[in-house]
C-alpha cells in the first residue's frame, strides 16, 4: 500500500483547509476504469471546489484494508470513504472503533450501521438494462454480450440488468 496527501488545490476555490477527506481502494487500485477511479476523481474534485484536504491509499491486495484504513484515521482523517464491498466488515470496524470520524463505503449497505457510517449504493441494473435495450435495438448481427470483471454480486446485478434490456 501506498499513502499520499494533497493541499488545496486552487486559490480560488473555497477555503475549507482544515477539513481532510480520505479514501482507500480496493485490491482493483485507482486505475480501475470503475469505482475506485470515479470515486477518486470525486475527491479531487472536492477538492478543487471546496478546498479541503485529501489523502489517499491504495489498496494491492484484500488482507490491507483495516491497515490501510487505520492509516488514514492515523492521518487525522475527517472523512474516510473506502471503495468497494470487499472493505465492508474493516470500514464498519473502523466507524465502530472511532465515533468521530465520518465513514462512507461506495458499493455496500448496513442493516444497522453505527451512527458515522453511510453505505452507498446504486441500483447499477437500471443504466444497464437501457445499456442492454439499446444495444438490442442496434446490433446488425442479432448478436449482443457484456463482460463483467468478477463473479461478485455488484457486477452480476449490472449484467442481469443488460440481459433485461437485451430480452426486452
């Protein structure tokens, strides 16, 4: 794993320097072309408009997610979001074990979630059943696929969705 912190980016954006957003990867790192890089691209964005302080670790393998998100509480961390269900039980862990941190995890809900702690999901089988429709509608060959990068939950959702689309 790998650490790296970033100032306020822009003069003009507004001055919010005491406020430090933190994230940490799954194993699929920040080069993704998914969760992990549109999610960093949300940080950095955040931090250009708000001028907040940012700090980032990538994560190369799944047995570094609590240390990688200790990490970041070490680092006086305001926020902390993780990406991926993979870190689900380490970033629930870590909210328990330090109540005045704020914890957001991309792609992955509670039943119960301490108090800091906030799950975001996305119904991801809505964008790809028009995915699926559309390419139906346009394929010359009668033939259409998709492909998904494992055999996890969030990814067989979205390719059930396309399936949906292509049926309809």
């Amino acid at each position: 794993s790998s650490a790296s912190s970033s100032a306020p980016a822009s003069s003009s954006a507004p001055a919010n320097p005491n406020f430090k957003a933190c994230m940490v990867s799954d194993s699929g790192g920040f080069d993704d072309k998914s969760f992990n890089q549109t999610s960093l691209k949300g940080q950095e964005d955040a931090a250009t408009q708000f001028g907040i302080q940012t700090a980032k670790v990538q994560s190369t393998g799944d047995s570094q997610y609590a240390d990688n998100i200790n990490q970041m509480v070490q680092q006086g961390c305001n926020e902390i979001t993780t990406v991926g269900f993979l870190l689900g039980d380490a970033t629930e862990a870590a909210a328990k074990k330090n109540p005045n941190i704020d914890f957001a995890i991309v792609d992955y809900a509670y039943d119960k979630p301490p108090a800091n702690l906030k799950g975001l999901t996305y119904q991801t089988d809505q964008p790809s059943y028009l995915a699926g429709y559309l390419a139906a509608g346009m394929t010359q060959s009668g033939v259409v696929g998709t492909f998904g990068g494992q055999n996890i939950p969030t990814v067989t959702i979205y390719m059930e969705g396309f399936r949906q689309g292509v049926l309809a």
